[in-house]
C-alpha cells in the first residue's frame, strides 16, 4: 500500500486550520497542524513531512522566521506562506527566504490544490524529468563547464528549480540566459508542461497586450476568433520574458497586474481568467539603471526580481573554452550531417585567450565558420578567423570593394563567387573543384549546403 503524503499546517485559526485539513484529506493526504512556531518545530523534528503550508501571523513569530528555519534545517521541504489579500511585499520576502510558493488570504480552494501538487512533485523521486513534447531532459541542451562560477550557477539552478518564486536571469548577451531558465523548468515540477519563451523586443507594442492576455472575436479590427494568449499557453508551466526590458510601460502596468492577481483577461472580456504560470525573465541590460531612469517599474523591477541569477561572461571561466568548443563542434557536426572533425591543440590555446565579447554565440559562429574554411579534417589556428584587434590592424586598411558591405556578407560572397568559378572551370564536377580550391570534399558538400549553392 503506497504510503500517503504528509503535511504540516501552521496557523493559529481554527477554521483556517480545518479547512485546509479538509481539503488536503480530500486529495489523500494526512496532515499534522500547530498553532504556533514552538508546536510546528516539535512536529518537524518528530514527522518526515512531504511539505509545509505556515501562516504568516502566529502568536509567537511570524511565517517567514519558520520558513529561515526549515530551509536551514529542512532545505528540502517545500514550504508555502499564506499572506493577507494583496500582501505582495510579504510574499516576496517569503520567497527570498526560500518559501515554494505563497497564497493569498481567503484562500482560493483550486489556487491550492494546484499549489500542493507541484509542491508534491518537487519532493517525488518518480517525477518523469520531460517537457511539453514529451521528450527527455537528456535531449536537451547542457550548461557546459566546471569552473567555480559554473559549478556555483548549476547549484543555484537546482535549488531555485525547487521554488515557484520569480527569477530574473542577467548576463550580456550570448551568455546562455535562456538556457538557464530552461533548466530552471525543466529539473522543477512544472517540466512536464510547456516552456515558453517570448523576445519581448519582437512585439510591436499594439499587438503587446493580445499576444501576452489572448483576445476575443471581434475585440478589434482582426481579430477573427478567439486566440489564447501566452500565460494561457504556459498554463501550469513556464513563461520566459526575454529581454523583459524592452516593455513599453504601458505593458508593463498590465504585466505587473497579471502577475500579482495570477490572472489576466484577454482583450474585449469583461472577465477575468485565473492562470497558474512562473514568470522567468532576463535581459542583457542593467534594469536598476533603467528604473534609476524612469523606463522601467520599480513595482515590476522588484516582483520579477524575487531572486536574481548572474550568468558569467565567457571570459570570467575561460578555463571553460576548451569543454565548451569540443561540445558545441560535436553538435555542429550532428546538424550539418558531415564527418567528424577535429580542432588542433594550437587553434584551442588561441580561443581559450580570445575574449568573446559575444560570448558562447560567438565561439558558436566562429566554429561555424571554421567548419566551412577547413581544408583538413583538423580545424587550424588559420581556420578561426579571428577579429583583428584594434592595435593589430594597419592603420587606415580596408577591404577593397567592400565599402559599407558587412564583413560576413562580403566574404560569404567571396567565396561563393570562388566556388562557382571553379565548378564552372571543372564543368560541375565537385571533386576535381574542391581539389582546385585546396578543401576536402567534405568541406565543399558543406560550403556549398551553407551558401546555398544548388547545383541540380
């Protein structure tokens, strides 16, 4: 006979403490109440509880000092605070204390069955670790590295992983912040449903508040049907707001609201509709400054700043780089369907001393590119292509031709045009071609894929 869930109830009104009893009994689950933080201490130490729903006003302390508590002496218990109607600044220092999650006073019956079951799951050692498509964590991309930062970031994203508080992800750009917050889904009790992340920079602003709370038919000039919008398609699960900066404020009053109300409402309705969805946010830019400067919320700044979360520079764990390289090549390799290739030992050292001001995007794009100008099976120090610094480049030197043309586009064209000359001189046969223009065959297939050269 499977063994039922515990929990601890902590409140110090009667009727309080009977609903919640009926209603967790009602879902097959035993429970254990106190009515102060002296009895809920005695009933930890002698009961293996599943989780912990505490009031924040008890006749001896409050909620949040027994929360200081079980997280130091109980960190894996999930514990929730049930604060007064519209308490938010209790709920988030509830949640900077290391609370699961928080309800609001009357408590809302369907608001905490959804609350203990992801409690629930949080403790399962059975959760299946999968997302919306129903496919393994093991599929999904890794935070590569194992320096001390990293080693540090991979902790905390287990931890918060564990909490359904908001977590704003900074870092420059190029860094992996959506990676982070994938992470922070999919290894938490909601990673059986959907991850979605939105650019908040790609939503021309008239169409902000239907895309993010959904619409009705006929609430504006085509609008055909009713459409979902983006916290109803996170329903249970995630949604990541990306460069979360770049809100208009007007959206960002309506974003504020949905997110402390848990409930949004579509354009053209006169009613509200509860959703159950954890806001992760990021953005490469400084949003104190911007709240310093009047562009973003201060209310906002600190609701999605429950728990903040740096994702290091490239150059702050190049001891990294060479892991990292040899993780994204294999990957590289898979997508574009050629044959294995290495990179020399010399072309690793100079990456591992190059800065990336465009971070692991950048090491990406230059391996890219290193795959295409590879004559070898080995990829050569000569193969990266570099930026020159500054202090290397010939004063007043230009590319002759290229005029306003960026770099990328007027190479690519280059050799492009190099391609075709030679296929043209060896009457399409690409073998005597690749020859021609020094480069395996291997690396011609590719070039020719990359710069869509289509022969047929």
């Amino acid at each position: 006979m499977t063994k039922r869930p515990l929990a601890l109830i902590v409140d110090d009104e009667p009727d309080i403490l009977q609903l919640l009893g009926i209603t967790l009994s009602r879902m097959d689950i035993d429970t254990q109440r106190a009515e102060t933080i002296i009895q809920a201490k005695q009933l930890l130490a002698q009961h293996a509880f599943d989780f912990c729903l505490t009031d924040m006003r008890l006749p001896d302390g409050d909620g949040i000092d027994l929360i200081k508590f079980i997280q130091k002496n109980f960190s894996q218990l999930p514990v929730a605070l049930i604060t007064a109607h519209g308490n938010m600044e209790t709920a988030i220092d509830a949640m900077k204390a290391g609370a699961f999650d928080f309800l609001s006073k009357p408590v809302d019956l369907t608001a905490l069955r959804t609350l203990i079951n992801n409690a629930l799951k949080v403790n399962s050692k059975t959760i299946k670790r999968k997302d919306a498509t129903g496919k393994s964590n093991k599929s999904k991309k890794q935070l590569i590295g194992d320096t001390d930062v990293m080693k540090i970031l991979k902790q905390t994203i287990l931890k918060l992983a564990r909490s359904q508080a908001p977590v704003y992800i900074n870092g420059e750009s190029g860094t992996g912040k959506e990676l982070v917050a994938k992470l922070i889904h999919h290894k938490g009790p909601r990673a059986e449903k959907a991850f979605v992340p939105v650019n908040c920079g790609a939503i021309p602003s008239e169409l902000m508040e239907s895309e993010f709370f959904g619409h009705k038919k006929g609430s504006f000039t085509g609008a055909v049907a009713d459409k979902k919008g983006l916290f109803q398609a996170a329903e249970g699960g995630t949604l990541f707001l990306d460069e979360v900066a770049e809100l208009p404020l007007a959206m960002q009053v309506k974003l504020l609201r949905a997110i402390q109300e848990k409930s949004i409402r579509p354009v053209g309705s006169d009613t509200e509709i509860p959703v159950d969805t954890r806001i992760l946010s990021a953005s490469h830019r400084d949003l104190l400054d911007l709240v310093n400067q009047g562009t973003f919320r201060q209310d906002l700044f600190y609701r999605i700043n429950v728990i903040e979360v740096n994702v290091p520079a490239l150059r702050e764990r190049k001891a990294d780089i060479a892991k990292l390289t040899q993780y994204l090549l294999e990957q590289l390799v898979k997508v574009h369907g050629i044959e294995n290739i290495q990179i020399s030992q010399s072309a690793l050292s100079v990456l591992s001393e190059y800065d990336f001001p465009g971070n692991i995007r950048e090491l990406e794009n230059i391996l890219e590119r290193a795959l295409t100008l590879a004559s070898q099976e080995t990829i050569q120090t000569s193969d990266l292509n570099l930026p020159i610094k500054p202090n290397q480049a010939v004063k007043g030197h230009s590319v002759p031709g290229r005029n306003d043309t960026p770099l990328d586009e007027y190479l690519a064209n280059i050799e492009s045009d190099e391609i075709l000359a030679a296929l043209e001189q060896t009457n399409g046969n690409k073998t005597k071609a690749a020859k021609t223009l020094g480069i395996s065959f291997r690396a011609m297939r590719y070039k020719l894929d990359k710069l869509n050269i289509n022969l047929d």
